[in-house]
C-alpha cells in the first residue's frame, strides 16, 4: 500500500527574509564543514526569529556542542573560537553567535529557563541531530514546564533588581551633587581663586560671587543642599529617593549649571554651546 507521509515543518521559517535565512545556513553549512558531529544544532533565534529584525540588526545564531563524547580541552575551545570568528567574517559580520554546551543546553530545558524557552518557542534549526526539534514540539504541546527551583531562582532576581534600581536613583543624586560641584568650582576659577574642598565651596561663593552680587544668594543654599545630601547617602542616612524627589533635584542642579554657564559666558565675552 502506498501512501503519503506529510511532514510538519517549523512555522517560524515562513516571512523570514530570505537574504538573512541565505546567510545563517550558509553560517551552518560551513560550520559543519569544519566540525561535524561536534555540532549537536546550529540554531536561529532571537530578533530574527521574531521577524523583527531591522536592517542593520543582528542575526543571532545559537551553536549547540557535544560535551558529552567530546572532551573539551583548551586546545579545542581556543580552535572553535577562532573558527568561529573566521566563519563570521567570511559570512557576514551581522552574525552574532552564541556558544553553549549541550548539557547546559539540557539544563536550561529541564528547568523551564526562560532563555531557553524562548530559543525553543522563536528559534528555527538550521543543523539538528535530532534533539531540537522534538524538544520544540514538546513545548508547543505544553508538556515542558518549569521547574519549583527555576521559579525560585528566577524570582530571587526581582528583589535584586529592585535594590538596583534604587540604588541608581541614590546614583544619579550623587551625579547631580558632582555637577554643580564641578560648575562651582569653574565658577571659582573663573574669580582667581583656587577652587576649595567640597564643604568650603558655598561659603566661597558667598565671598566671591554673591558678596559683589554677581550671583543669587539661593545658588550657595542650592551647593549646601547637594553637600549635604551627598553626605546623607553616603553615610547611608539616607537609603532611598522617590522618583518624584530626583525630578525636583534635577530641576534645581540644571537651573544651577545653567546660571554658571551664563556667568562664565558674560565673563569671558564669548558663548560656547551646551553641553547639557
């Protein structure tokens, strides 16, 4: 009896740009010339794979390798690296490829890791020795799931992440204190004085600047504010600062940087463009 067996083919592959799909096979072909079965999948993902990649964008290329009936020896990793950037550069330099063992490749889909998730649900094999694929379909069908230690290991991140971004927010402070420091001492400078440590420097600009009224009293409060709030982070008294706060200090650091410039401009008579 015959019949007709139909194959299922990757849905991924359909709207690929065929110069960018011509270029990661010819990067599989080549590849496989040089390594053969070394090769475990030679795998496009990313921007790519979701179409959305622009002209000048990447093409990302995951490259699985055997570690288990290969050792890998020092010799073989550094010869794979420069094979690799040979490839690239005789290819396309658009390739930017991504190296993992098979086993790490494994571990990522035991646990339900979301890079690896993702490479499977986006990615299109362009080199397969049978493992890809039909871990691919294992995830379409909903029967890869995540792991109780990968949720826990991805939402040990979040707190992190959100210690982080405070930390920028306290970060940025301290950029701001550095700017009208900084736009002070020019200031200074520009007067013949030497320019004095941070602590002295609003009692300065009451001497030199604000004294002969070439500068609003509320410039050296604007110096002790910054001083002092630099202080407060530093020595950990103060551990976090509201978005809306950063805003106001902002304000108030480029309103001081703007009236130095100003001064210094009137000075020396000439005016040079912002740099802020």
């Amino acid at each position: 009896m015959e019949f007709d067996i139909p194959k299922q083919d990757n849905p991924n592959v359909k709207g690929y740009n065929r110069d960018e799909l011509g270029t990661a096979y010819e990067f599989a072909k080549r590849m496989h010339a040089e390594f053969g079965d070394f090769l475990k999948a030679v795998v496009l993902f990313g921007s790519t794979a979701k179409h959305t990649v622009s002209k000048r964008g990447d093409i990302d290329i995951l490259v699985v390798v055997d570690d288990v009936t290969v050792m890998q020896t020092q010799e073989l990793i550094e010869a794979y690296r420069i094979i690799v950037e040979k490839v690239v550069t005789e290819v396309s330099t658009r390739l930017h490829v991504t190296t993992v063992k098979l086993t790490t490749f494994w571990e990522y889909i035991r646990a339900g890791d979301p890079i690896g998730m993702n490479i499977l649900r986006d990615g299109v094999a362009l080199l397969d020795t049978g493992f890809f694929d039909p871990l691919r379909a294992l995830l379409m069908r909903g029967r890869i799931r995540p792991s109780e230690e990968a949720v826990w290991t991805y939402f040990a991140r979040a707190p992190r992440t959100i210690h982080n971004a405070k930390w920028h927010v306290l970060q940025a402070v301290i950029d701001l204190y550095w700017a009208v420091i900084d736009a002070a001492h020019a200031a200074l400078m520009m007067t013949g004085a030497t320019p004095p440590s941070p602590d002295h420097v609003a009692a300065m600009l009451e001497e030199k600047l604000i004294g002969p009224n070439r500068l609003h009293r509320k410039y050296a409060a604007t110096v002790n504010k910054f001083y002092t709030l630099q202080k407060k982070i530093m020595y950990r008294q103060i551990r976090d600062i509201k978005g809306s706060h950063l805003d106001v200090l902002f304000t108030e650091a480029h309103d001081f940087v703007e009236k130095i410039d100003e001064l210094i401009n009137r000075q020396f008579r000439t005016k040079k463009p912002k740099r802020f």
